[in-house]
C-alpha cells in the first residue's frame, strides 16, 4: 500500500462521514450527492491503486 492510497482512502471515508453528518443535519440535496460522488471516487481510486490497476 502505498501512500497516496492511503491518503485517497482515508479522505474518502471523510467525506463519507460527512455524507452521513450533512444528511441527518438536513443539507441541501446537492452537496450531499457532491459529497457523495467525491468520496466514491476517493474511495475507488485508493482501491484501484492498492490492486496495481492504476498507477
């Protein structure tokens, strides 16, 4: 594991944390699915990283 997939791994479970906060405070529907879309895509690019598919 390197790193940078770390990083993008811990940020994207950041994010999803903020996902679940934002959604229980009541926030506007876009930045809950912008919040969303960054975290999975934080997520898989810390994954695809781990797996060797992207480097």
């Amino acid at each position: 594991m390197t790193g940078l997939s770390t990083i993008l791994i811990v940020v994207g479970l950041f994010l999803a944390g903020g996902v679940y906060s934002f959604s229980k405070q009541g926030m506007p529907r876009g930045v809950i699915v912008l919040l969303a879309v960054a975290s999975a895509m934080c997520l898989a690019a810390g994954v695809m990283r781990i797996q060797g598919i992207w480097e």
